[in-house]
C-alpha cells in the first residue's frame, strides 16, 4: 500500500492558508505531497514547489496544466485528489476542472464565490464518481465530534438554545486592510457578498449545525461595515430558528479588538448544556442544574469512535488546531481508499464536511445578507437563493 | 455621629433578595435597621423583626402604618430610609407613600411594574427633597468601576461594540415555577410585562451603559417563552445600536440549563477591549490585538478612586456579590449623611443608580417588548412610551 | 433574645485586621460591637470607637481598663467576647486576662508569640468555663466545609498525598518593609519564631489537616530569608508525613513577586482528588482518571449540612473572603448562644477553631523553624517542644 | 535539496512514543522516514514497516542489521539520523552503534540507564563527527522559548525562586501496572533507578534549568513507592537550590489520581515572575505586585525569533504538544543541513537538548535517588555519580 498522492493549488511561499493544508495532510504520515500549481507566477510555483523538495517537473505554472498533466501519468503515480487553497473566488473554477478530469477536491471553504457556484458544483458533482470535502476544520476537533456524540444520544435532551459565536480583532484598523489575507478578503471580487460572514460566520454556522444535528431556518442579521471605505462586512449578529423550534444566535466578528480566533459554541438541551471553545478545546463542559458541571477532557475515560480516531495524544498533551485540520484530512484519506476499493461510500459516513455542508454554508452567507438589507426581522433560510448582486 | 437608620418593606422570613439588602447594609457598620414591614401578615412581620432583634413596636402591619408611626418619631430616632424589597408590582406605591412621608428610598430593581409608573414616580419625586437609589448591584463591584474609569480615559478608543449577557438556568423546567421566587417572577400582575428581561436583561442593559457610558437608543429584539403555558418570556436576544454609533447586543435567559448568574460584559473599542464576569468579578481583562491581554485584579497596583472605595480587602482576597451590594448602601449613606448636611448632591456624584436609570430600565423592558411582538426588524428607544397592555 | 455583644482589642484607624474583623462580625446581624481598647494610645482609641459610632466612655484606653469596666457592667449590657486583632505578641496576655474575666475569646492567629504561651492559654482555659476560638478563616469557605465532608465521606478512598501553598508577594523587596503591616510581622519580638510560616504558613498546615482529616506528625523543612538583614524567613517549604502515612508538601512565600494571596490546597486519594484555590473559592475540583472531573460549585445541587449553613448568596453570585469570615463568626455566635443556655458544647461541634488547633499551628511554626536549622531531614512534630530562643 | 532521511528503532504497533516521533517528525515536510528496526521480532518490524508504507527491505530485524545495511546504501539514499524510542536500557547501546557508524541521533529521555552510561556516550561522541540530540520536548513550546527570551533579557530581575511540577495520575492503582508503558517503566532493569524521577522528574527539571539559565547545585529529596510490592518510585519532592542562590522545588507524581500531564514551572524574580503550564501551553503569565498580570499569548505581538519559529498559525488557533515535539526535530533537521554544509555547530546554538542536558538529567536522577536514602538534608548535587546499584 502507498501514501494518498495530493496535488495543490494555491499555497505558494508567503500564503498563509496553504502551508496549514500541507501540515495537517503531513502530519499523520498517510498523505504525499507530489504536485502543485502554487502560483499564478510560473516561477514562483517552481520555487513553492522547490522548498517544498517537489521535483520541478511537477510544479505547474497553473492548475489546468497540472490536471492535464498528472491526468497522463500512471494511474499509480499521479495526483488522486486536489486541495485548493485560493482565495475564494477561485474555488469554483478549480474544483470543476479538477471533478471533470476525475480528481477528488478537498476544498477551502466557504466553498465558492456565491450559492449559485455551489449549486452548479453540486450539478457536476452528480456526474462525476469523484469525492468531495471542505475544510470545516473546527470539526475536526476530538471533543467537537464527543460533543455531537453526547447529543445525538439524548445526553441535553431537547435543544432549546444555541449561542455561537466568532471574534477575532485583526480588521479592527484600516491599517490592518494592507495585508496580503485582508486585501482579498475584504474585495466582493475575490472574497463574495461577505467579509466577516463569508470567512469565520460560515464557519460557526456549520459547527452549530454540525454538533447540535439541527438545523437553521430562520434568520434575522444584522451586519456592520466597521471602517469607512470597506465594501464589506466585518461584524455581524444573526438571531436564529432551528428546525426542531430552538432558538440560537450566531455572532461574529473581525473587528472585535483583542480577541484571537475565539470561536465559542454553548448548546442548551431542556436537561443539561454544553459549552466549547476553541481556545482551550480540550475541554467539554457538560453542564446541569444541579449537579456539578463535567469537565470533559480529550482523552480522559472512555470516548466515542469518532473523537477515540481524532486524539493522537494521551490525556494533558494539548492537541491543537493543526490536529483538528488534519482530522479532516486522515478521513478524506479513508473515504478515497475505500472509493479506490469500490466502496460506495458518502461523506457522511466518513465524516467529511460535505457538498451538502457546502451548499449550506453558501446559503448562509447570502441569506444573511440579504437579511441584513431587510427590514422585516425574519427570512425564511432559503437554498435556492438568487445570486446577489455585490454593491 | 450615629448610624443611619433604615426601615425594610418586604423581606420576612423565607424571602430572599431582604436577607440580601440587610447584609449588604451590615456589613460597614454604617446603617442600623430600625424598624420592618415585614410581610403582609402582622404576625409574620413581627416574628421577622424578633429574628432580626427588633422590638416588637416597631415592627408593623403593612408600609402606611410604618410610615406613619415612624414619621412620629422623633428625628434622631425614626427611620431615615426605607429599603423596598418586594415584588415589583408593590414597588411603586411603596415609594411614593415614602417619599410623602419624607423618607429617603432604595429600591431594589426593577422600578415600577410598568414605565408609567416611573415616570409618575419621577414627578412625585421632583416635588419632594428625599433621595432615591436603586440597587442595580453589579454597578458595584470594584473592577466594574474600574472599568468605567478607564473607559472614560479613553483606555479603548472610540466604543463600536458591546456584547452583554446574562444566562441562568433556575427555570428551566416547568417544575421550577413552584418556587417563591419563581411564581411572582412569572405572573405579569406582580412581574410586569416581561419576567427575563425585567428581572435580569434590565441589570445587563444598566451595566453595559454605566460602565460604557454610551446609551441604547435601537434595538430589535426576540423574546422568547419556553415552557408551555408560561405568561412571559424566559429567554431573549437583542440587537441594539448605541448613541455613538456602535453596535450592541444583549442576550439573556433564564433556561440556560447549568448557567449560574453568568452576567458577562465584553466593551470593543477601535483602539482596546474589555471583558469582565460576574462568576469572577475580581478580574478585568483589557486586551488589544498586539500587546499581551492585562489582567486587571482587584486591588492590585493603582485603581481609580471610586474602585479603591469599593474595595474592602487586601488582592487575592476574593470580593463577592455581598460587598458589591454594600458598596451601593455606603454610597448612598455618604449621600443621606451629605444631604443631611444641606449639601445639594445627585446620585450621579455619589454613584448611586438614579430614577434616571430606572426610567430607562423600565423604557428597555417595555421597549423589548414591542419589538419583539413587531416585524419591523429595528425600533427606536423611547422614553415616553405607552403603558403596555399585558396579554 | 439580642445580639451578641463584642468587644475589641486593637484594630484601630489605620490597622488592617481589625477592620476585616469587623464586617465579618458586622455582616449576619448577629453581633453588636460595644466597646474596645482599639489603641495604645488612649485618644486614638475614642477617636477610633466614635468612628465606629460607640459611645466615649466605651471606648477604653486600654485592655485591662476595658475588662475591668465591662466586667462592672449589667450582665445584659456588658461585652460577651473580646475578638484580638493586635500583633502577635499581645495575643497571650490579652486571652489570659480577658479569660480570667469571664470573657469569651476569638483571637486572630496564630494563637501566641510561641508553643509555651499556648500550652499556658490552654490550662488557664482548662480553669475558666469560657469559649476560645481562632480565625482560621480559609476554614470558613463553603466549598472547604463541603471538601471536608466529601472526604469524610470516603469519597477519595485512602489519602495519599497532600500538596498545600500559599503563596504571597508583598514582603518581596526591601521597601516592602516599611508598612506597618510588614514591620511588626518582620519583628521576631512582636511577630515570633517565624515570618512565613507564622503568618501565613500556618494557615495552610491548618486548612491541609482541617480538610483532610489527618495530622501532620514529621517534617523536612528549608526557610529561606530573601532579603539581607531581615530576620526572619520570608518563604520555606516543608516536606511532611501525615499520620495516616501519607506523603505531603507545604510552601509559602512572601516574596513570590506577583502573587496575592494564593491558597490552593490538593488532596490526592486512592480513588480520587480534589483542588481547591481561594483565589477562586467557589469552585471545587473532583478529580478521578477516567471520569470526567467534577466542577462544584457553591450553591449547586446538594451540599452539606455545614456549607449550606455557610452559603449566603444563591449560585453564581461569588461569595468571598469576608463571607468566609464571618462564618467563623457566626458559628462562634452559635457556640456562644449554647454556651448561654448552659449546653455544654465543644468548638468542633460547632466547627469553630480551637485551642487544639491553635497548639497545633504553634508547634507547627516552631518544629518548622527547628527543622530548617537541622542537618537531619526528618524531624517528628512535637506539640511539647521547649521554647525557642529568638535569634 | 531533499527531505532528511530518518531511521528509527522501537516504535513498532502498539507503541506509544514511536508514533508521536514519526508525526513530530512528518509534520513540517522536512523529514523522510526511509527506515526502521521497529521490533525486537522481525515479522512485527515488517509489518510495522508496511504500515508506514516503508519497502520490506528497510524494515529491519534489529539495530545492528540496520546501522549495517544502511552504511552500505549510497549517501544520498541512506539515513541520516537514527530515532531512538525504545525503553530506557536499550537507548545507550543503540546510540553508541549509531555514532560508531557515522549516524546522527535523536534518542527519547532519560539518555540512558544511568550516569555511567551517559559519561560513556559523551566520551564516545566527543571521537566522532555526529549530532546528538535528546526530546525534551517541553523545550519546544513557542512560550517556553519566549520565557527564557524575556528571562535573558532581565525581565524577571534575579531569580529567587523557582517552583516546576509535573503530576500524573496514571500509575494511582495497581491494576494499573499491567499496561506495556507501565510494566517497563517500573523495572529497574529496563527503567534505571527511578521511576518517576526519570521519567518525567527529569523533564521538570530540565525545563526549569532551561527556561531560568541557572543550573541545579545542591538537592534534598523525598520519594515515594505508593503501591505495594512496586520496585521503584512513583511519587517525589526535592527542594533544591540553584546555582545563584535561589530556592527551588520540584515535585512530581504518577500516583496523582486526576491529573493528566501537569507539568507547571513559576519562576520568580526580585522583580517580577511567570507562569506557564503545558495544560495550557500557549499561555504564559507575566506577573508583577503593582501592575495588571500580563497574559502573553502564543503568536500575539512581537515573541523573540525563536518562538516566532516554533510557531505554525495564527494566534488563538492553539499549539499543542505535537508541535512542539515537531519543533525539536525542525531545529534538529537545521543542524543537520548546517553540519552537512560543513559548519561546524553546537546544539546550543540550534536549541536542541545535547548530551550535556543529557549528562546533567541522567545526575539528576541519580542523586535524588541518592539524597532520598540518606538522612542528611542536602546533597550537593555531582555530575561523576558512582553508578549506583538498583536494590
């Protein structure tokens, strides 16, 4: 048996997001990085690739030229599957290609440029026997996956109340536009309808739905431009409905000073609750009226499959987010192996954030825009939206 | 120089937030409770007084008769302020028989059952020469007005966001409304048009706008009542807009199953930010996005006046709810003591909640209200607003 | 029925403990402060008392005039207890003449200048149907009295080990010395044997065996004296055996720069543990290895006979230091009231520290101060140990 | 330029340590692992091999077979360095067959057996031209390497104290001695002297040395042997005293019922002191007695060049315990490109532990050991320690 052979586009020197994918695919030893389209810059690909020891052969100037190339080489040699790490208006583009010429995506979310995109992806992915995963990596979490676990076997009882929430500070200045990450992120061109939302909001959306098993319907969004000049949002709050009558609340922001990557979610059942952050995300609280809260920790007494297959550690050696990302990874890696034995097998079973997961996430963003443009408090979550017209 | 002399209505034997008032106003050694009305029954009341080791004598029926007999008194003898510590339906006619008599008020929270009331409690009070306080007691610990202080320096900047929250669990279920506590809570005679927001958001919304020193003056909010048959809301989210132009939000709920008193600040500013928790009130966080977070500790190095005030003990030397609580009674006993001596001073000197804080308290719960029953996603806070019909 | 009357011996204007006393006495309304020799010097102490609202002629010039004169007053009128608040060294001859007298006795610790005095205190009380008590007052904390039933109850199966700290960092330069708080301390003639350990190393031997259950029978002890020219140690650790076989481990610091006062007690069992800090009292940690830790917390679900007695507030309103005082206090009340009624009563049914406690933390500070001037590792705790010679 | 190629020994299936070193190892893409003597049993090294996705032929059936085999493959194809992760006894003559064949090492702590054994490999390095490097893997958190940044730079001023621990709970109970990492650990034959001072003592104590720049000189310990019938020790104090004067203490327990991997290092200075614990690794404290603590947070504001190197993402996305173990093989992989360029550099210069950290843990150990059979207090601590005889 051999390591998965991954192919990337995007990541070059001096990317931020692209040298995080190549970590998490490496770090469990199941994953070969054998080519790249790093760089627009054909050079620049080359010298990517260089450091990253790749054979210059196999550093593309662009990733139609990889794709028509690998697709040539021995089945047993080229590139099985793409991660595609660009700023967001080039995920579409990619993945099609990639799904046409029979390459499995694993994709940066949120996955395209708007929901109209992702529905034409979803459209081609029908046709296509290949995979398809987003890097939801806050799923990736060992007591992430223990927390829908508990849930899912009753532990909270009814959800009733869902809070959220997503702050980081680094937009707070206008200075802070210049950098390569914010320049993108705040262009409707390359980042869509939505800065704030588009980029974390998505992502706290997915891992409410993700744990809890609920889902949202109703939205009510309220967005903020925080600095003059900026096209986008960069702080938002969205009051929620949950398909099963909860209520939830879902805030983000980018220009919350101070704050890091505070991504915190609090699930309320009618019989107890249960908080989680991503700052110490090793730590699970399971919380009751009266009886003293539970502090569950990664690796400490007997856990569910799923979070048992996510911790590499003993208990008290932290595990962090780079872990969390390659989780994702070692079960896209699982899911190709039993596709490559023919088994039919979804995204689901191996708990691989989805197209469906995908469809949803762009879903969110344009309904929350839209809702933020409304004056009426409630809209109705609709997947079937329009595209927007960026203003 | 003697003690000042308070007088209670409510708070017999069984009931909870009058045991709560006689500790804070104990614990300096400044106020010597004279004389109760205890409870609506004779005996009962007097049985509360010997428990508190008063004389039978001035222990009274009701509040008219304590007013009565103790306006008879002479004036180094007779109570100088009352303590009201009933429900909020009794608060109102309690106060103005008060302040008729001459006798100086604290009031717990909220004001009145409705903004009417308030506002017909304001007039009444401009045609009298009597103080009147408000124990909104989170106002009261030492690193909340230490992070007025700095605020008000200019510590963060230009305020653009506040997160307020205030989460309980203790009516989760519909067994929990057995309780005393509960039963008035949630029965709009007694309670008021709202039980969540005017028993707890009003304290999260007086807070964000002491500490922050900016006001609400939109919001756009959703109430909601979990457990069937319930007459008023447990649980709410509000959107609001500040005076400066920031954006706000508040949240509370009173079925957060496994939440304690979990009151929350979080103040953004463009330049710092802050976060603060009643669970741990002895610790200030002032966090900006490239200097290490600080922790601000109860008396530890150079506080301004007002928390060095507060503060009754050496750092490390935890300070609870009670002395926050006392540190509301001590200020206004330096009022009463100042307005003994002819001096003219307001509450705002003396860091007392006023009836300018209770009309606003009650204008957000009645305005939270009307939201939340309107599709209009914002409404603007008003002051003068119509009594609301209770359904 | 009335309250109780104290008196008091130090803690005039500008004192720290006596104050703290105070509110503590203050806080339940069960205690009236009638008079004290609250200085030396005469007119300081009627300054002193006015600002306490006594009357002049209550206001004594010193301790032996005050019980002398209250001893002439109406049995219902005069002091029932004298609470101690001076330095060290005026503990002993206080107790003894205000025992003499016929007066109750709540002294602050430790006990006496040295283990001698004490074992004198202890056959003066052996003649005199009085009631002594010591302000151990990390004791007081509700989630203390609740570890202390958990363990009694077995919960942690056999004790192993016991790790106990209290760590300050006021004495930690040489300019520290100048207040009036660290002169005396830092005064063998006014302070004893020891700094650290006497000041606040005690407390901790006292919190590790009051909690535990088990006593302290050999220690390996190394003080230090941090800064040139100070007489007495200013930080130590002491290596322990316990009486029931295990191991344990005491430090103290008055110069761990930083800290404030950073009591944390570990209890380790065969089957579980427990921590408990009183930066955070509120919390309790319940530990075991393959169960998720328990967080307890004051006023959620059931807690014992003593810590409900000790809890004031309802969960998630953090009660503090002074709260914990003052139940010692208040169950010295109880005692007292007994003691009155002519039930013969003892401090530990009324969990009140006592004389034993106070011969224990003598003899503690003592074979401390031995062992650290010792070659040999090991030393058995003597509570006969001769008195040691100041250097 | 290519990946450096690694061998390793031990860490077949079933192993603990082997498996983190490959992931520390693979995580940055800049190692290979080309071969492996996984198992004493030949079969169990294959397939261990193939599950690696090695070639049978570089699976080995032991060491020497490997060292053989691969000193015979051309330069650029062979292994570079050699990983060592088997237990204790075999580290030293595995080492000594890898330098003797021109391989570099990266051996797991403690280095050897004992003292003798380490004196010996010194011996033996100092007539070779390869590295050594040792996995202190505490050593490789970004906020330990900025604590011993802002040490150097006199932030903290003298050091006067220094409190490391580092408490397990995962040897509490006898049945728990049947796991392989236990039954080994506690065999003197393949463990050495000590249980839990070699095994995590050593590292407490080598992060303090590290962090502080001040060496150990002088101890007086205590061990424990909990559990019956148990050869070695599972629980121990020692005070020490360093090299400038200061106090310290370091405990450490695998009988610690509840704790995971506690390992905790406070340091403190005439001026100020810090905190860090690897629970929450990306966390380090910086403490004064006047100004507001200062939570410094990995990857916030400017860090020293070393932790800026040690860190991979974003600020509040945590790092944990694999990235830092990656990090003493990413310094370790810069030495071995260095060393091949044919400069000449020391470990120290690339922050990889050497056999002096090697030589002064293996003293450690053994003069705890020492100093706890004796009943003199201290013991200055000899790095020429007779080899001791286990009992």
């Amino acid at each position: 048996m051999k390591k998965v052979r991954m192919g990337m586009v995007g990541g070059g020197q001096g990317a931020f997001i692209g040298a995080i994918h190549r970590m998490a695919a490496s770090l469990d030893g199941q994953i070969e990085l054998v080519c790249g389209a790093f760089s627009s810059d054909p050079q620049r690909s080359i010298d990517s690739g260089a450091a990253l020891y790749l054979p210059e052969e196999r550093c593309y100037a662009n990733y139609e030229d990889m794709f028509t190339a690998e697709a040539l080489l021995p089945v047993n040699e080229r590139m099985e599957f793409v991660a595609i790490v660009t700023p967001n208006h080039l995920h579409f583009p990619i993945a099609k290609a990639a799904i046409e010429r029979g390459f499995h995506v694993m994709s940066d979310k949120p996955a395209t440029l708007n929901l109209s995109e992702v529905l034409t992806l979803e459209s081609i992915l029908a046709k296509h026997d290949v995979l398809y995963g987003l890097t939801h990596t806050y799923n990736g979490y060992p007591l992430v996956k223990q927390a829908k676990h508990l849930i899912k076997q009753g532990e909270l009882g009814n959800i009733v109340k869902i809070v959220v929430e997503y702050s980081q500070g680094w937009l707070a200045s206008k200075s802070d536009e210049n950098s390569k990450q914010a320049s993108w992120r705040l262009d409707p061109k390359k980042s869509g309808v939505s800065c704030c939302m588009g980029d974390i909001g998505v992502h706290a959306a997915n891992l409410a739905e993700y744990v809890s098993g609920i889902q949202i319907t109703h939205l009510c969004a309220d967005l903020t431009s925080s600095i003059i000049g900026r096209a986008l949002d960069d702080d938002g709050t969205v009051i929620v409905k949950f398909s099963n009558g909860a209520k939830g609340l879902l805030f983000a922001s980018q220009i919350a000073v101070g704050d890091e990557n505070n991504l915190k979610l609090r699930i309320y059942g009618d019989k107890k609750s249960m908080e989680w952050s991503q700052l110490e995300p090793n730590t699970l609280l399971l919380k009751s009226n009266n009886e003293p809260t539970q502090l569950i920790r990664t690796g400490v007494g007997e856990m569910c499959e799923a979070a048992q297959q996510a911790t590499r550690t003993p208990a008290g050696h932290p595990e962090g987010y780079l872990e969390a990302f390659a989780n994702i990874y070692l079960n896209f890696v699982k899911q190709i192996r039993a596709h490559k034995n023919g088994v039919d097998c979804s995204n689901q079973e191996f708990d691989v954030p989805s197209i469906e997961d995908a469809i949803r996430g762009m879903a969110f963003i344009e309904n929350v825009v839209q809702s933020n443009q409304s004056n009426e408090k409630w809209q109705a979550l609709s997947l079937n939206t329009q595209p927007m017209e960026v203003k």
